[in-house]
C-alpha cells in the first residue's frame, strides 16, 4: 500500500514517470526537478492569478515580530513587496533558481508596481481555484525537499 496522500501523489505524477510506494522518493529541489515543475505549472496555471503572500517575506520578519517601527514599516511597504499584498501573476520566469526556486514576475494591484518573488512565498488568493491546489503543491513540494 502507498504512503502517499493526495497532494504526494498529484507532485509524484508532476516529478516522476513512474509510481512509487514511498513518499521519500519524492525527488529534492534541483535544476531538473524545478525545470519539469516550470514546464508542468506553465501548461496549467490560468490567468488572470491574483496571489498574495504565505507568510511574512523576509524582509518584513523584525516588524511582524515587533522589532521594527510601524511608522518605517508601512513607509517600506511602498517600496518593496509585502506578504499583505496583493498580486496579479505577469508570468513565470524561464530561469530556475536551486535556491529560490521558481521566480515570478507580478504585479501590486494597489500601485501597479511590478516585482520578481519566489513562487514558493506567495499563493493563490481563491481557495477554491485550480490555481490554489497547484500553487500549493509546489509550495509544499520546494520547502520540504530543498
């Protein structure tokens, strides 16, 4: 019997030509990998893609955690993307980052101002989307096998 679930299974179809029994041998980030998910997400993410951020963005760690000035946070927010905004997704980068991942070009609905962010970092903002359940499993899939 196999030791995946549902979301193991649909990144193992993505990944791998052939089925596997054990979720370990779900293969870790690298060039070849990221290249099949780019192709994979490239073929099946539809548009418009509204996207927001998972979590705080590095950037924004001191001030979420209170280290920071609010004052001087929301002045940085202007210029450099945040976890809180909102995203319109331009397109996929054609370059793959072992470290990064994938990268997106996006772009802020507030300001129009355009951004390159890790795909890994943002998600789609209609839960009950295709988009949602793709954008997932490739977050789930870069930050548990890099």
């Amino acid at each position: 019997m196999s030791n995946f679930n549902e979301q193991d299974e649909r990144i193992a179809e993505i990944l791998l030509d052939t089925i596997l029994l054990d979720v370990d041998d779900i293969p870790e980030v690298s060039r070849e990998s990221l290249e099949r998910y780019f192709t994979h997400l490239k073929s099946n993410l539809t548009f418009p893609c509204h996207l927001t951020g998972i979590e705080d963005f590095p950037w924004e760690e001191r001030y979420v955690f209170g280290y920071g000035s609010e004052a001087e946070y929301e002045k940085l927010k202007k210029k450099q993307p945040s976890y809180t905004d909102t995203f319109n997704l331009l397109n996929l980068d054609e370059e793959v980052n072992e470290d990064y991942g994938l990268l997106v070009d996006v772009k802020r609905t507030s300001d129009n101002k355009k951004f390159t962010l890790p795909l890994a970092d943002l998600k789609a903002i209609d839960e009950h989307s295709k988009n949602y359940q793709l954008l997932d499993d490739y977050s789930v899939w870069f930050v548990n096998n890099r």
